[in-house]
C-alpha cells in the first residue's frame, strides 16, 4: 500500500467517523431511494434489483420503528408515533408494490419527505 493510498484512507476514516446520525440516516434513506428510482425506471428486466431495494427499504424503516419504540429514544413522543406510523405504512404499501397492486411513488414521496427533514429543509411544497 502507497502512502497516497494510505493518507486517503485514513482521511476517508476519519470523515466518516464525524458524521452526526441525522447525516448517516439522511445516507442511508438517498442511498436506498436512488436504487428504488433506479431499478424502476430501468424497466421489468430490472424487477431484482427493484425488490432487493424495496426489500433494504423495508429494513430501514425496521429498524427506525425498533429505534423509536424504544422508551429511551429521546425524540418528541408525537414524532416517534408519526415514525412508527410510517413505518407501518411502508411494510404495507411495499407488500402491494410487490403484488403489483399499488404504484411505487407514495413510497419514494414517504422516503424524501424523510430526507427533507433530516436536511434540516423542511417542507418545501
């Protein structure tokens, strides 16, 4: 290994290692809505790639319901509802996108709506 490849390393370690939670989860919900996105405007060849993103899309918002059942999470109470409520909605709203009977944008609006609090945004509409 390089000293280049060693100083990039170290700094991509380091970056990493300071980002607050609300960044990583802000991550966490583009990486997998981008997939989501993308499998779907690739076509039925891409019908895989889309159920293994809905199928991440769907662990996330798991472990964001486990996160705020938790009676130590310190967000507001009526936030950790909204959250578990949403949650809800998404494991069932993906289980008729997999069936085949409901359309994929109220989940992708779910997810930047998220994304758009977590930036600190808001609501823009």
């Amino acid at each position: 290994m390089n000293v280049q490849t060693m100083a990039q390393r170290a700094y991509a370690e380091n970056a990493t290692s300071t980002r607050t939670n609300r960044a990583t989860e802000y991550d966490l919900f583009a990486r997998v809505t981008h997939r989501i996105k993308a499998a779907a405007e690739a076509g039925p060849k891409a019908y895989p790639q889309l159920v293994e993103a809905l199928y991440d899309n769907r662990r996330l918002w798991t472990t964001l319901a486990v996160d705020v059942a938790d009676p130590s999470n310190k967000l507001p109470q009526e936030l950790r509802a909204q959250i578990f409520y949403l949650s809800e909605f998404v494991q069932l709203h993906t289980g008729k996108v997999l069936a085949r009977k409901a359309r994929l944008a109220p989940l992708l609006e779910v997810n930047a709506a998220i994304m758009r609090g977590l930036s600190g945004r808001g609501n823009t509409r």
